[in-house]
C-alpha cells in the first residue's frame, strides 16, 4: 500500500475505507500511505485525510472537506454470535492426606498438638499445591514428601534443653545402691523443630526468637524445589552416563568380536601352514620310499615298500590343507561366547555385565527398595 494506491481506494470506495482491528504490520502501511499522500500533494483541493486508529482498534480513513466537522465513527454492526451453554466452573477436589498418623507418632508436649497438626496440614497443603506427593506416618517420620522419585522425610519434634538433675530420692538409692545418679535431665522447651534426615542433605528449621516455624514452611517447600531440581539433575546425569557407558561397552563388544576373528584365522593360518609342510615333507619321503622298492631286489620286500608308500601319500593327503579348497577363507563364526569374548574386552569391561541405562525421570520408587545400575548378561 503506497500514497497512490491509496487515493485511488479512497475515490472507488466513496473517500471511507474502514478496516476491522487490522495487525500492527498493516496498520504501520496505511499510516505511511496517509502520511505520503499529505506529502505528496496528491489529496484533492479543498480536501483533507481524516483516520482513526493509529495504534489500536478498528481504523477508518476518510476524504472529507477541509471545513467539515468529522463524522462519529460507528463501527458496522457484526452477527451475534451463536448462543453459548454456560461454562460451569469445576472445582478441583484437592486429595485429602490423613494426618492422624503423623499427629499420633510426635513426642511433644500435649499443649503444642494443635500447632504441629496446623504445621503439618500448611505443609502438605503446600506441597501438594506444588505436584508433590505426600506420605504421613511412615518410615519413622511425620511427613514424607516425594519429589522427583525421591523421599524426603520430614520429622516434626520438640526441642530439648540440659538442665540439672534433682537428688535422687532414697528409694531410687536403695533400688539401684551400686549405680551414680545422673547429673543433669532433658526438659522440653516448647519450641518446635522441622528436621530432614536425607542422606547427607540434613537440615533443621526451628522456633527462634525473631520467628516461628510456621513462618519457615515456605522455606521449607523452597528447599524440596531444590532438591527435586538437583534430584533431576543427578538422573540426566546418571542417565547420559549410563548412555555413554552402554555405547563404549557395545563398541568394546563389537572390537571384541573382530579381534576374537583375526585372532581366530591367524591360528588357523599357522596351522594350515604347518599342516601343509608336513604333508609336503610326507610326500618327498614317499618319494624316498618308492626309489628304495625299485631298487631292492627282493620282489615281496619291494611290494611290501610299495604299500608303505601309498599309506604315506594317503596321510599327506589327509592333512594337507590343499585338498580341503573350503578351508581356505577367513572363518567368521555365527555364534560366539562371552567366554571366548572376555579376554578381548576393553581393560575395564566385562562381557558379562552389559550397562543398564537407568531411566530419566526416574519413577517414585518406595521406601528402602535399591535398584541395581547394571545386570549380568552373556552375549551369543
């Protein structure tokens, strides 16, 4: 669209072009045609462009007279569209985790078991929000989150402090005479403490001066993103691992197997050979032996040299590799065993273990169960 083309538009469709929310692209085009058109000269005598629209909406350009007031522009009124059944908005059911497990199992004092049930339930309800999975009153924790296949579990317990032990009373002395008292007891403290016992990733989120552990739980849901995030991590990780450790050892199997084949027709090779120069050397001796039976005089001794010599080439024949043509060709056998395989493998492989290429993402698996990362295996 140029200065031009416009005019012309504006003259076959009675000076009003209206154009319905046109793109960015085309409404920068009309805008440099109005702006060539006033540039140019090329509006009428007597006559000014007027538009609307410039950055949004519908756009409408008009030739009207200079001293004209302009028009209201109306938009042409569009087809109502087809009746639509109202949308019921649907609301999720959240999943429900009974708690009274985890409530049951917590050593506190009786007055903070309404804190640590509104603990609890803010933490589930905030890990479930997230994707999460969440376990209550198993494998001797209060809360067990599962995020990226792995368990993280979460104990809910109250502090203890050090204080001095009372003097023992004299029944305790006489139960136990031969036993010293101890000095110093654990009190509870009413303050509340979160711990996860994971490995090597232990943390511990607790009542202080300047805050409560309800005020701790985002951080603690904060720390599970973490450790789903390096958890994923570690299983790209594992799984580029086990892919590059699963080609080294095909490509160890497949060397493996040409180096058995060389190795293979180079013992038949020396051994054709030897074969050969023994048949060779048995037949220069038949040779000997038919020369002696013609020259001995003695027709029965003669006849008698003259069977010997036949046996003689019978053997040559028999062990020369020349009279067996199928023989001679490299052997590559169809079926070959880990056993014959394994002192050709790679320094570090075995033939017998094929790498197992662990899965990405991992699946949730439970509590206490191992997966092995590489299975035997023998290959034909």
């Amino acid at each position: 669209m140029n200065a031009t083309e416009l005019v012309d538009q504006l003259n076959s469709a009675g000076g009003e072009i209206y154009i319905a929310d046109p793109s960015e692209r085309v409404r920068a085009k009309y805008r440099r045609a109005i702006h060539g058109a006033k540039e140019q000269g090329l509006v009428p005598e007597g006559f000014q462009l007027w538009h609307t629209g410039r950055d949004r909406g519908d756009m409408v350009i008009r030739l009207l007279n200079r001293h004209t007031k302009p028009p209201r522009v109306v938009p042409p009124v569009r087809a109502p569209e087809t009746a639509r059944a109202p949308v019921i908005a649907k609301t999720v059911k959240r999943s429900t985790i009974d708690l009274k497990p985890a409530i049951a199992s917590l050593a506190v004092s009786k007055g903070l078991l309404p804190r640590c049930r509104t603990i609890l339930q803010q933490l589930t309800d905030e890990a479930l929000r997230r994707g999460y999975e969440v376990l209550a009153g198993v494998e001797k924790s209060s809360l067990v989150i599962v995020a990226s296949g792995e368990h993280l579990p979460f104990r809910l317990f109250e502090e203890q402090d050090t204080a001095p032990a009372p003097p023992p009373t004299k029944a305790e002395l006489r139960l136990n005479p031969w036993r010293l008292p101890p000095t110093t007891i654990k009190v509870p403290t009413g303050r509340l403490a979160l711990r996860l016992d994971h490995y090597y990733r232990n943390r511990t989120w607790a009542d202080r001066t300047r805050w409560r552990l309800e005020d701790r739980l985002t951080e603690v849901i904060d720390h599970v993103d973490s450790l789903a995030r390096a958890e994923i991590e570690r299983q790209r990780e594992a799984h580029e691992k086990g892919l590059r450790d699963l080609e080294a050892w095909e490509a160890g199997a497949v060397a493996a197997r040409h180096a058995y084949i060389a190795a293979l027709n180079r013992r038949r090779i020396r051994s054709q050979a030897a074969r050969s120069g023994r048949a060779h050397a048995l037949r220069e001796f038949a040779d000997l032996v038919l020369v002696r039976a013609e020259a001995e005089a003695d027709p029965p001794s003669a006849a008698q040299m003259r069977e010997w010599q036949g046996a003689i080439l019978v053997e040559a024949g028999r062990i020369d590799p020349l009279t067996t043509p199928a023989e001679l060709r490299l052997l590559e056998p169809e079926e070959i065993t880990a056993h014959e395989l394994a002192p050709y493998m790679p320094r570090g492989m075995s033939i017998y273990y094929r790498p197992v290429v662990p899965a990405f993402p991992l699946p949730a698996t439970p509590p206490g169960q191992v997966t092995a990362s590489v299975a035997p295996v023998v290959l034909r």
